[in-house]
C-alpha cells in the first residue's frame, strides 16, 4: 500500500477495492472514510440505482420521463465510481475533475436548468454521504465520532466538483444561448416571409415555443426621422409572450395572445418621436403570421402623423386605399380634379371645410363651430362643391366616393394624386 498526501495529511494510498474484513477497522477519520468508499465501491450498480431513485424524488426536472436526461444512470455510475476512486487514490483527481467539466458542457448543451442540475447534483452527493453513514454503522467500519471528520472530507469533495459542474455549465450556456437566440431570429424570420409546410410549422413552434395554433397578432414599428427610434426591450405583457423580428427597415414584433385581447397589445404600444406603428387583426396559427405582418404593414401606411398607434381593424376602408393606392389615387382624381382649376387659397378653404364636415359626422352646425365661421358659411361652401364636382352629398353613393377620395388625398398626398393624372393624360389614345 503505497501513500499520498490530500490536505496536508498523509494517508494510505488504496490501489484495490473489494469488501473489508471486519478487523481492517480503523480508528483513523482517513481510514475509516476509505473503508468506507471501498465498501461502496463494492455495492456497484446497486448504490447507483438508489441514488439514481432519490435524485428522480426530490428533483422535479429528473422526475419528468420526458424532461429526464436520459444517461442519468450512467452518468450518476459514473460519477460516483470517479469520485470515490479519487477519494481512495488522487492521482485519480484528474479524472473526476475532467468528467464533472464534461457533465457541465454536457447538461447546458442540452439546455437542462442549472437550478435542476445543482440540484441533482446535492442530492447525489447527499445521497454518497448517507451511503458511508450506513456502511459504517452496519460493518462497524471504525469509531462513528470520526464520521465528523469524514463530513468535512465529503463536503469539501462535494463542493469542489459543484463548482467545476458550474462554472463549466455557465462558460458553455453562452455559448448556447447565442447560437439559440441566433436560430430563433432565424426561424421566426423565415415564419414570417411566407406561408410554410406543416412539418417546418411544427418545428419553428418547438424552437420559438409558441403553440402552432395560438392566438398571434403582429405589429410594425417604423421610425420616419433619424430621431425616430424603437424600444430596444419587448414590452411586457401580463399572460402575453413577445418575439421581436429587426429588420433593415423597421422592427417587428410578433404577439401571441393566449387569451388576452388585442387591446391589451395596443395599448402596451408606444409611439413616441418619429415613429408610427400599425397593428394586424388576430390570426389563428402560425402559418398565417405572414398574412398578419401584411396586414400590420398596411395599418402602418394608414398612420396620418408620427406617435400614431394604427389598428387595421379600426381603418379597414384606409387599409382598402393604401392597399392599392394606384386605384385610390386614380379615383381621388376623378373626385377632386375640378378643384385644382381653381385659385390654391379657395380651393384649400373647400377642401378644409370638406375635411371638417365629414370629421363632424356632416354636421355643418359642428363645423362651423370648429371652424370659427357660421352654419350658413359652412352650408354655401358645400354647396358650391357640389357645383363644381357635380356630386350631391345626399347621395350614399356620391358621399361614398366622396370620402374615399378625401381620405386618399390624407393618406397618399396631393402629389400622388396629381401624379396619377399625368400618368392618365400622357396614356395614348387608343
């Protein structure tokens, strides 16, 4: 029997394991816990299989069959084996100090929780402290007032190689976390450029877990100044989960709803300086999340100013103007052409009395109180509208097309509308 020193103190060097006559008792705290770690050497699979069973009672992420690593019991064999071995001989410190590494890079690879493998990782340890407390008491090892001595032995071991476990867990999970936020922006990038199969469906749900067949709205937030600039963090939503997509031009932001409505959404959004966002319907299922960043890419084009917080739902005929803005241009043209004939100062102080009117529901006595200026005033200037335009806002149909043209001018400008009708007078004739 050869001898090594752990901790400043000299002691037998054990190069063979297998069961201790009762006479080989030592009085020694250091031969007494080395009795005992051959004696649980010895009992092999058996003391595995009961430290395998406590770490599935008291740790729920073991517990799961699903969740489970499934190499528990050979890695806990393993670990045992290894560690008891270096209790007997360190020169074989190395190998339970390149297994615990080993054990740390492996569970982050996996994505375990750190919390749950520390605490497996007690238990274990726990569980090889109470191995020596039997087999002591039952073979009458030694004097049992040296099992305090032997605590602190098992203690320290313990702590040390839960460190090594640690930090060689948190230096991977780095890594990890990047390549996975990585593969997120990827696949939710990909989910929301077009329409998928079902099978990458059910597998982009498992990477971003989101249900396939959740509750989704999107939003887009664009910025119209350099002033202009998103929230850097996603809002947060009670009973809400939120992906944000950055891109080139604006940022999106996918919502899965659960059960919440979309109010809650809109109003966790903030517009502030420089920036407007738009708001998609609810769409049922991931493969219709494409479809959602269309729509909250018109409700966006709706918005009229900056800090304004669009909802397609809300302005579904501005959606219909933005969503073909060549018809809508082309019919506000046909609408309001007879007006720029006229002299620029008479023809905004029609189009303003227009606006108002309609903005006040076609009450003129409302407009003319936001304007300053007589119900009569305001009654004369539509009615000399309706002259020059050949339109009577009586008419349904009229007042349709009417505000349709009115809201395109809003939405896409004068120039745009202009634009058009150059376009329209240059077409030859056929």
């Amino acid at each position: 029997m050869h001898t090594s020193s752990v901790g400043g103190a000299v002691r037998p060097r054990v190069t063979t394991v297998g069961p201790l006559p009762q006479a080989a008792a030592d009085s020694s705290p250091l031969q007494l816990f080395d009795h005992a770690c051959r004696r649980l050497l010895w009992r092999g699979t058996s003391f595995t299989d009961r430290v395998v069973h406590q770490i599935r009672t008291e740790v729920p992420h073991y517990a799961d069959p699903v969740l489970s690593p499934p190499d528990l019991k050979q890695s806990a064999d393993t670990g045992i084996r290894f560690g008891l071995e270096a209790a007997l001989d360190p020169g074989r410190m190395v190998d339970i100090e390149r297994y615990t590494r080993e054990l740390g890079i492996r569970r982050a690879e996996e994505g375990r929780p750190l919390d749950e493998v520390m605490h497996a990782f007690r238990v274990a340890g726990s569980e090889v402290w109470n191995g020596i407390i039997s087999v002591v008491e039952r073979d009458g090892l030694g004097d049992q007032r040296h099992l305090v001595h032997v605590a602190e032995l098992v203690w320290k071991m313990n702590d040390r190689d839960a460190v090594l476990v640690a930090d060689a867990y948190r230096q991977v999970a780095k890594g990890v976390a990047s390549r996975h936020d990585e593969r997120v922006r990827l696949i939710l990038a990909a989910v929301l450029e077009s329409r998928s199969d079902p099978a990458f469906i059910q597998d982009a749900a498992s990477i971003l877990n989101l249900p396939p067949d959740g509750r989704f709205a999107v939003a887009e937030l664009r910025a119209t100044s350099p002033f202009g600039r998103a929230p850097d963090a996603v809002p947060e939503i009670r009973g809400m989960r939120v992906l944000r997509h950055v891109g080139a031009q604006r940022d999106v932001l996918v919502a899965h709803l659960g059960g919440r409505p979309l109010d809650a959404l809109a109003s966790a959004l903030d517009a502030g300086p420089g920036m407007r966002i738009g708001i998609s319907p609810v769409v049922h299922g991931l493969e219709n999340l494409p479809r959602a960043r269309e729509m909250a890419g018109l409700a966006l084009r709706t918005c009229r100013a900056d800090g304004e917080v669009a909802r397609l739902d809300a302005r579904l005929p501005d959606g219909l103007l933005v969503s073909r803005p060549d018809l809508s241009a082309e019919l506000a043209l046909r609408v309001l052409r007879p007006l720029y004939d006229l002299e620029p100062a008479d023809r905004e102080t029609l189009i303003d009395t227009l606006g108002v009117w309609i903005e006040k529901g076609g009450s003129a006595v409302q407009a003319a109180r936001h304007m300053l200026c007589h119900r009569n005033t305001v009654l004369n200037r539509l009615r000399r509208f309706e002259q020059i335009t050949g339109l009577e806002l009586s008419r349904p149909r009229d007042l349709v097309r009417l505000t349709l043209a009115f809201d395109t001018l809003q939405l896409l400008g004068p120039a745009a509308v202009l634009g058009c009708g150059e376009a329209w007078d240059s077409e030859p004739e056929s």
